[in-house]
C-alpha cells in the first residue's frame, strides 16, 4: 500500500507560540520521591504519571515524568497510532515490557535501553505487562535502566519520558479501536518531524553503550546513551554507576559536551545514593526516586556513590532557550487535523529493513 495525498492545507501551521525562556537567575529545584506520586488518568486512562518537577523548575522548557501502567492491554486496549509534535522526546524503559510500532517497525521496549522518538515519530503502543496488584502496590513497583536478570517476576510496564518542551500537539492518525494489522505494519509521512533530529534506539549491549571512565571522577563510570546527535545536539543522556560496581573499558570521557556553555541538567537517582552540592555549597545527598534540575554545572559534580548507583543525567543545551512552542491555537488545530496531517503512508511488508522515518528522511 502506498498513499501520497493529493492536497495539504496543513504544511502553514507554524510555531508562533511563546519562545522557551527560562526563569531569571540560576535554577535548583530538588523533589525528593516522596513529594509527587503517579495521577493515574492524567492522559491515557490506564496509566500513571509522575512528574519529577521540571516543568515547574523550567516554565514549561522540559517535561520529565514516569508512566507506569495501571492496567494490563488486553483489557485497557492499545495507545492508538500517534505521534507527539516536540522538538524533543526521548524514552527510557524501566520495568517490565512493552511492545511499540515504531513507523510500522515492531519493537519490544524493555529496561536497559533507551530510545529517542524524536518530535514526530509515528508510534503505537499495542502490548504491556501489568503486574496484578492494587494501585497503592502497582505505585511501588522498582524502576531499573539495566536489563531484568532471567527468572525476574513480572513488572507493570513503565518508562521514564523527556519531552522538549512541555507544551506539544499529541496527533491520533489512527484510533485504538481502529487499528488494524496493516495500520500497525505502515510507515508514516507528515511534515512536522523535528528539525534535524531522528528516531535512534541504543540497546545494552549496542557497542556505544558500554562503560566508560569518568575524566576528573574516579569513583564514578559512565555510559553515553548517544542522544545528543539525534535530537539535533539538544539534549545529551547519560547513566552513571560506582567504578565498584564493575569493568569500565576504553578512554575516560568527560561528562561535559564539547563547546557547551550554560544550559541545564536533570539528575533523577534510579537506584542507590550520591552527593551534590546546593549553591551555598553545602553537600545534598540524593536518594533513589529524588529529582533535582539545576542550572548546568551549578550542582557540583556528582560524588560519593552508593555501590548499587544508577544515576541518569540529562544535559540540555542552552540552544533550547532559542527554541519556541505552540501557542494553544496551533495545537488545537495540529490535534483537530488527525489523519489529514499524514501526507504518505506505505505498508511495509515481511523482512521490510529500511529505518524509521524513511518516509521523511529523518
């Protein structure tokens, strides 16, 4: 099946929203993980949504939240196939499973990997497991960015969610109860993917991902998720261990980019215990499910690792301040469009390889 639209009325819909500035004077906001918890229905009915705080911290620059399934997909049903109109947005698995279409390219997202959908990627979420509990016991299930050990009981579906920025146009193409095994098998084209950026997914055991030295840190190892180029050097993703914890192979690297100056960092502890500095240079411990966002490099490096760290560390550019959102307008009029944003679509058939995106080029 190939599709191309005879006519588009919809290529004028243009960013015309406020430009994404940041609060006045340096930012360092903590939440600690007992001070928000998962608002169950807050955009798919069957799930969770936890918001670390960033949004508050940046006037609505980053979004970073957990989404944790409350429901297990034979009874709660599919996402339907969509696509999140951002300049940035990436996906971090931490419990259980989940099977995406990612532009008709089936794709099991499972802890330990970490995955850029870019602003614009067509996806569906069709399958997640659920562990049967209640929802008060469903809101302690343990979050991991290291693969599940075999024989691990099964976890309700969750992910860690980055989206640049806040404010985006969500845009059904197809409904959940309306799609079909050829919707599900098509890559998609419409003409707002984000600038520059790219659908990327790195596994734990791509080559890139493996541990590093940190320059300067000799108690910390580092993995480089490689998120940087394909969000157009906009947001750089990190995970960060003790150098107890096992093997680190290759030249330490630096936690810094290259040429960056300013911007922001998000630290979320998944697991275990290290220590930052407040900006009255006072030491803070951060615990697991603690979240601070802060002005780039105001919080010190982090130090003093527990063993059984995990720490992940997001780095925007300050570029993103040079970067604007749509107006309310823009996104109900995005939203309202559906289908008719698509302007090709095309089925692709058993052993098809060509990337996500292929249809746009990114």
């Amino acid at each position: 099946m190939a599709d191309d639209a005879s006519s588009h009325d919809n290529d004028n819909v243009t960013v015309a929203g406020r430009r994404l500035t940041l609060p006045p004077g340096p930012i360092f906001r903590l939440q600690r993980d007992d001070e928000a918890e998962h608002e169950i229905g807050a955009f798919r009915a069957w799930a969770g949504y936890k918001d670390y705080g960033c949004d508050a911290a940046t006037d609505g620059l980053v979004l970073f939240q957990h989404v944790l399934s409350f429901g297990p997909s034979e009874t709660s049903g599919r996402t339907g196939i969509h696509c999140h109109l951002a300049h940035v947005h990436i996906v971090i698995p931490s419990s259980g499973r989940g099977a995406f279409s990612y532009d008709g390219v089936v794709t099991d997202a499972l802890p330990g990997s970490v995955i850029v959908q870019h602003g614009g990627t067509v996806h569906d979420q069709f399958s997640y497991s659920y562990a049967a509990a209640s929802a008060e016991e469903n809101r302690k299930t343990l979050l991991t960015i290291d693969p599940a050990p075999p024989g691990a009981p099964v976890q309700s579906f969750s992910f860690l969610e980055l989206f640049v920025p806040r404010t985006v146009a969500d845009v059904e193409f197809v409904a959940p109860a309306a799609v079909t095994p050829e919707d599900q098998a098509t890559a998609w084209d419409h003409p707002y993917h984000a600038p520059g950026a790219r659908y990327a997914l790195q596994g734990p055991d791509d080559p890139g991902a493996g541990w590093r030295p940190v320059q300067g840190l000799p108690l910390m190892q580092v993995r480089d998720a490689d998120t940087w180029a394909p969000t157009n050097c906009l947001v750089a993703t990190q995970i960060l261990r003790a150098a107890a914890d096992g093997p680190a192979s290759g030249e330490a690297i630096a936690l810094d980019i290259p040429g960056e100056t300013g911007g922001l960092e998000v630290f979320l502890v998944v697991q275990g215990s290290v220590v930052m500095q407040a900006p009255d240079g006072s030491a803070v411990i951060l615990e697991t499910g603690d979240c601070l966002t802060c002005t780039a490099g105001i919080a010190g490096a982090p130090g003093t690792p527990s063993d059984d760290l995990r720490l992940l560390r997001f780095f925007i550019s300050a570029r993103a301040e040079a970067l604007y959102e749509r107006s309310r307008e823009e996104i109900e009029r995005l939203e309202a469009l559906g289908p008719a944003l698509v302007r090709r679509r095309e089925l692709r058939h058993e052993g098809d390889a060509r990337p996500v995106n292929f249809l746009s080029g990114g």
